[in-house]
C-alpha cells in the first residue's frame, strides 16, 4: 500500500473470487475504498465474527467505521436495489451517510432497464448470455449511446428526464413483442430508492480523489466480476457490459495510469463460472459435483449453480497479463483439501493445435492438465505458512513459476480471520 497510490484489487477470472473477503481485510490499511465497475450483478460476501454480509453495490471497506467508501463513475446504480442494501446495513448498526459518497457520473438503472435485460436474454434463446438479470446490459448501452440518466440528474429536473427515458424502454420492449409486465410496484419502491439517495453525498468523486492522492491518501480500488467477463477482454459476447480489468480503474475512477501501484489478481485454487459461455476446464462429472458442494458454488446474486473446474493457468497468465498483476491471492484452498490428486490446466487444445496463449475464441477447446499429488490435510485452522504441508507449497510454487507472479496471501476459509499472509 503506497501513499498518495491507487492499489487494484481484481477478479482475474470469471469473477465470484473471493474479493469482498479480501477488500475487507485490506480496509484498515487504506483511506478510501471505491468501486469502480459494475453495479447490483455484484455480489461480495463478507464474514466475520459469525456474521454474514452480501454486498451489491456498496464497497466492501463499508465495515471499518472510519473509512470513506466511493461507488465511482464507472458503476450503475439501481436506486431501489441500493437503498434495500444500504438500509440492512443501518440496521445491522452501520452508519452509512457520510462516508458512504456517490458519484454524479455514474448511471441509473432504470426498472425498464431490468426489463429489457430479460426481452434481449429472451431474444437470444438458446445463445442468451445468462446474465444476472440487474439490468446491467441496457444501462451500459443506454451510457454508450449517450441516452444515459446519471445520479447527477436526481438532482435537476429528474421526472421529466426518467418519464422520455422510460417511454422510449417501452417503445423498444413494444417492438420485441415483451408485454404483459407491471412494474407499478417496482417502480414506487424505484423512486422512494431515489429520495433515499438524496440524503447521501452526491458528488464529484474523482476530484474529491483527486485531492485524497495529492495529499498523499492511499486508495483501494474493489473490482467487480472478473477479467474474464470484462467486455473487451473476456470470452465476448459471454461477458458483462464493463471494463472490469486493471484500465477499469483508471476510467471508472477518474484516476490517472501513473497513480497505480499495487495490483492484486484474485483467483480460486480451482475455477468457476456462473452464466453461458465457454470454459475449457469445466468439469461435468462427480468431480465437479465435488468441488461445487464442498465449494458452496451457488451465487452470491442468483444462487444459481456455479461451473466447476481445475485451475486454469492459461486464463490466469492472460489476466496477469492485461492487468499487469503484481501479487496473486489465492482463495478457497481449504476447498481442496480433500482431493488426492489435483489437476490445473496448462494449455488449451483443438483440432490439433496445442496453445498455451488465450485464444480470440474459447469456444471448442479442451483443457490440458498437469496433475500434482493433493495435501489431504484440514487447512481450515491454520494460522502460517509454516503450517502448510509440502503438497499445498507445491501447489503454489507450481502456479507462482507458471506465472511468474507471487502468491502473497493464502486464504483458508470464508472468515476475515482465515487469511494467510506469506
Ligand atoms: P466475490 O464476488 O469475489 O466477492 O466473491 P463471492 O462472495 O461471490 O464468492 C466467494 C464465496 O467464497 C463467498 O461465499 C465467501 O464467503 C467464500 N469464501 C471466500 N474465501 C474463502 C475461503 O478461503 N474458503 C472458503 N471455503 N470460502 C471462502
Ligand atoms: P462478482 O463481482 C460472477 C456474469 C453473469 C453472466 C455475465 C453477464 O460477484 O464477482 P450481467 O448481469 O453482468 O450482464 O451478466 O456475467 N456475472 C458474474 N459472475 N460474479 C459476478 O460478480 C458477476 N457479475 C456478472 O452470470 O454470465
Ligand atoms: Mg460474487
């Protein structure tokens, strides 16, 4: 952590890694944490003190009681979805109004939002992308074209602007033939959302950043998904609408390439995906079955199954490519516990061809693993490398040479306190 610096905290692969753990671990080091990407598709899951906490789009830094937490520019914001979230918070003791800042710039997503999500996944048939369903999508493209509404404009002649804007959903949802909703109810719950939003500080987040870095405040950037479902980066068009790779950062924040220091790669000891698209080291048999239950792979979001897969070396060089990595954090050891012997995938074959470089289209290959003998050993109490059995500093010495990237933090369970620093 470095003074007056941005540090990244990222998903490398399909997201669900384990960020919200980690983001809460690294708050007290930090001065502000933001989120710079995405929105409600989110789900981080923080657990300490044998309470459990699921946040969408609130920072993970929210718990230390001293700390400023930004939603940046680059996030989308559901009003009804944030002021559900925000309340539970309040109610569980924590007071959010001061430092809990909003930017101006980041945008609304609007009910008919929602709705065109599930008409487009509809259209899409057996291709839909499996998305979350949050709207996630049409609000990206509606910033894209320029037909955004943006927090800002709560604050200026806001019905008049969501009344054009919701029309023209309902034209589009008119034309692909999806009728027959009703969202009255929904859309009262919306507009009380965005009275709750108006008692926080909507502001220019990036210039109030802006001044936290020249006087030398450290920043924790809290990413969301993973560079696998970024829209430029990811296996398109099985991605989310977001930049949620290390340049994210820069563009969702307002914050310069220069103030970047640390990057930190999340990653699972093993793989999963939730959603459509390809992903060469999925596992359909017991094995995979395995890993799911001891896993609890169900999502944060959905609760819908998560894939399930060895580790996937060729995704992670990729993303500590892209991201420029400097540390890696592995998460859910303690799920392998139980396994003889465990497989991680090198490279990538098809019709032949042997790669071990990301390919522009995923589709179609299969996985080549390497396997390592497992450590069959509870990592679940462990408090120091020390502690490790030879197996499991196998199993990281192999990823760290096959990466060229340290492993700087083992983490052994879900508890804040199950986290192993090297
Ligand atoms: P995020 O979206 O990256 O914040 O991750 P999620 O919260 O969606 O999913 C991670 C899940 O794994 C959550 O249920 C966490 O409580 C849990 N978890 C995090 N770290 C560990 C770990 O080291 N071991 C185990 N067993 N569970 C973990
Ligand atoms: P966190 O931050 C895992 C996936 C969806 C779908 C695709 C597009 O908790 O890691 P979207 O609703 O964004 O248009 O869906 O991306 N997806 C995630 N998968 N973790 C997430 O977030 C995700 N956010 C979106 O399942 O395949
Ligand atoms: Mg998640």
């Amino acid at each position: 952590m470095g003074k007056g610096k941005v540090d990244a905290l990222l998903g490398i692969v399909f997201g669900d890694e384990g960020k919200g753990k980690i983001v809460d671990v690294f708050t007290p080091r930090y001065d502000i944490v933001a989120r710079f990407a995405g929105g409600p598709n989110a789900g981080h899951t923080i657990i300490f003190g044998g309470k459990k906490f699921v946040l969408r789009s609130i920072p993970s830094g929210i718990f230390d009681e001293g700390k400023t937490n930004i939603i940046g520019n680059g996030c989308v914001i559901a009003p009804d979805l944030f002021m559900q979230e925000a309340k539970e918070l309040e109610q569980a003791g924590y007071d959010l109004k001061s430092r809990l800042h909003i930017s101006r710039r980041a945008h609304l997503i609007l009910p008919t939002h929602r709705l065109l999500d599930r008409a487009y996944e509809a259209a899409k048939g057996k291709d839909k992308v499996g998305t979350t369903g949050k709207g996630i999508g049409p609000t990206y493209s509606d910033k894209a074209s320029r037909t955004g509404l943006r927090v800002g404009d709560i604050l200026n002649n806001f019905q008049g602007k969501y009344n054009m804007m919701k029309a023209r959903h309902e034209q589009i949802l008119h034309d692909l033939g999806f009728t027959g909703y009703d969202i009255r109810q929904e859309e009262r719950l919306w507009m009380q959302g965005i009275e709750y939003m108006r008692q926080f500080p909507l502001t220019d987040t990036e210039i109030e950043l802006g001044k936290a870095l020249k006087e030398g405040k450290s920043v924790l950037a809290e990413g969301a998904q993973g560079t696998m479902l970024d829209i430029d980066h990811g296996t398109y068009p099985f991605v989310s609408s977001s930049n949620t790779v290390c340049g994210g950062v820069c563009t969702g924040l307002g914050v310069a390439p220069s103030s970047i220091g640390e990057v930190y790669g999340i990653f699972k000891a093993y793989s999963t995906r939730v959603g459509s698209g390809p992903f060469p080291v999925e596992l359909l048999d017991e094995t995979g079955d395995k890993i799911r239950e001891t896993g609890h792979e169900y999502g944060a979001v959905t609760g819908r199954n998560r894939r399930c897969g060895w580790l996937d070396l060729v995704a992670l060089r990729y993303a500590i490519m892209i991201n420029g990595v400097t540390q890696l954090i592995m998460m859910k050891s303690d799920v392998l516990d139980d396994f003889a012997e465990i497989k991680v995938c090198t490279r990538y074959t098809k019709d032949g061809i042997v790669t071990d470089e990301m390919p522009y289209d995923t589709e179609g290959w299969n996985a080549v693993y390497e396997t390592l003998p497992g450590w069959q050993t509870d990592l679940t109490q462990m408090t120091g490398e020390s502690q490790f059995p030879k197996q499991l500093k196998d199993y990281i010495a192999f990823i760290e040479q096959a990466t060229g990237t340290p492993i700087t933090i083992v983490s052994v369970g879900p508890d804040r306190a199950q986290t192993i620093e090297r």
